[in-house]
C-alpha cells in the first residue's frame, strides 16, 4: 500500500530526484506512450505552443514527463525516500476498524452520506481545532467565542468543499458495488446507504484511498486548510476583539452573543460581558446591563 500512496506527488515534486539519480531501469515505454498521447489529446494541448507552454510552467522536458509517466509506482517510491506527509495523516486518523457516523450540521448537501469515507479525517482535525481554540480562550479571554461552539459553525462550509471533490469518484464506486453485487437492499435507497456504511469500514476506505492517491492528498488538504483557516479566524478575532469593541460597540463587549445557551452565571456587573454564557434573547440580565452601559440616563430618568 505504501508504493501507491507516492502515486499522490505532483509531477513538479517528483522531477528533482529524478534529475539527481537518472532514468531508472524499469519504465513501462508503453504506459507511458498511452498516457502522453491522452495527454496531447486534450484541448488546449493539442496545439503545440500550447503544449511546449505548459511543459515550461512544470520546468519538464517531453523525455522528463515520458519517463515520469512510465514509472512503476515501485520505483517512484524507492527514490522519494520518506513517507508523504498525507500518508501519515491518514494512517493516525484511521485506526479505527469502523468510524463512527460524524454529526454534520444542517444542511448537508445532497449525497453527504458520501462523507463517510473522510469523516476519520475531519474528526481529527474538528479536534485539533477544539484544542487551539481552548488554548486560545485561555491566553485570551476576552475572546468571543466559545470553543465547541464556534467550531461546530465553521464545520458548515466543508461538505460543501469535499463533496465535489469526491461526487464523481465514489459515483463510480457505487457503480462498480452495483455491478458486483456487493450491494444489500431492495430499493436504489437502501443500496446507497449500504454503500455509505461500508465506506465507515477503516479496509474500504483506505482501499478506495490508496486506489486514488490524489484524492486522498487533496483531501487531506482540504481539510488541513480548513482547520488552519478556522485557527487563525478565531486568533485575529481574539486579537482584535477589544480594537472591535471601542471602533464599533463604544467600547463595551455585546452581551454574551458568541456563547451557546446555558443558565447565566454572572456574578457581578462588571463580570457579565464575559462569565455569561447564554445568549441574549435568553439572558436578559446581561442585555439590559449592557442596554444601560450605551445609553447614559436622560434627565428625567427615575432611579427605579
């Protein structure tokens, strides 16, 4: 399984050691005839100034990218050395034998039953982000969010990031289970989501995987880049909380909106802004003490 997971470098990451160490021994001149003339064939390529354009961006030859594209995946591993960075990601988050269904909020997009397949690696990364977060609140916390909560919200966008990454390639799938007969159920239904609960199982998913290497490193870095933008997100808000509060709330934090629903526990006026943990419709002694902190008592104003 290792070899095949090298089948994920990109043909730029794969030049220069091909460059140090020479043609290796074994290139399949065939394969590598096939997939070049699949190559030229598509548009724009076929036109040759289009073509000698896009070799020059990736810094190859017409030889180089002969070679590269008849290497056995055996022979690319030899010579790349150590393990790709998404390999060990992806073996760390499928050590379970089956992965427990993820809670997606609502809506997911239609099919996200698919999800199951990277639902190891967003566990993992969902947290890792829980963790930064808390450490976060504790260097700041002043911070407006709270930590479970506010990484379930940046969870939303993601099916709708993966999905499109991995529609086409488990439609095949699917397919070829059809065809097989691997399949249970008496309806198109109940076949789908037999389909779905075998991708949970950690031999399905990695053997999918490492029969389509790059998509397992793009989705790796799908949900890496979603992680590291929800981290620094939060970061800057925590940083800038306070500049955001005087430039645009007169100085005084607004009443607990950031924090799930739960009982107040404020124990002090000054405290409320930040020990509150309800929200404001729900809180409403927190929202009249900041109602009275922005607006100053007029002149006939009775004490009571």
């Amino acid at each position: 399984m290792t070899s095949h997971w090298v089948l994920g470098h990109a043909l730029e990451e794969r030049l220069p050691s091909l460059r140090m160490r020479g043609t290796p021994d074994a290139v399949d001149e065939a394969r590598a005839r096939r997939r070049l003339e699949r190559w030229r064939k598509q548009e724009p390529l076929t036109r040759d100034s289009l073509w000698a354009e896009r070799l020059r961006a990736s810094g190859l030859t017409e030889a180089e990218l002969h070679t590269l594209l008849g290497e056995p995946a055996e022979a690319l591993h030899a010579r790349m050395g150590a393990p790709p960075p998404w390999q060990r990601v992806i073996e760390q988050a499928y050590a379970s034998e089956i992965s427990p269904p993820f809670s997606w909020p609502e809506p997911t997009p239609p099919g996200a039953a698919l999800l199951g397949l990277v639902e190891p690696l967003v566990h993992a990364a969902h947290a890792r982000l829980v963790s930064a977060l808390d450490t976060c609140l504790r260097d700041t916390p002043e911070a407006p969010f709270e930590p479970e909560h506010t990484a379930r919200m940046l969870l939303a966008p993601l099916p709708r990031m993966l999905m499109p990454l991995l529609g086409r390639t488990l439609a095949v799938e699917l397919r070829i289970a059809q065809l097989e007969g691997r399949l249970q159920g008496d309806t198109p239904e109940a076949r789908f989501q037999d389909f779905a609960q075998h991708l949970r199982r950690r031999d399905v998913a990695l053997d999918i995987l490492a029969r389509y290497p790059v998509l397992a490193r793009q989705a790796v870095e799908y949900v890496t880049a979603w992680e590291a933008t929800g981290v620094e997100l939060m970061q800057r808000l925590a940083r800038d909380a306070t500049a955001l509060w005087h430039r645009f709330h007169g100085g005084v934090p607004p009443a607990c909106w950031w924090r799930p629903k739960a009982v107040c526990q404020t124990r002090t006026e000054v405290d409320a802004p930040s020990s509150c943990s309800a929200s404001p419709r729900d809180c409403g002694s927190c929202t009249s003490r900041a109602r009275s902190r922005r607006r100053p008592l007029s002149s006939n104003s009775s004490p009571g």
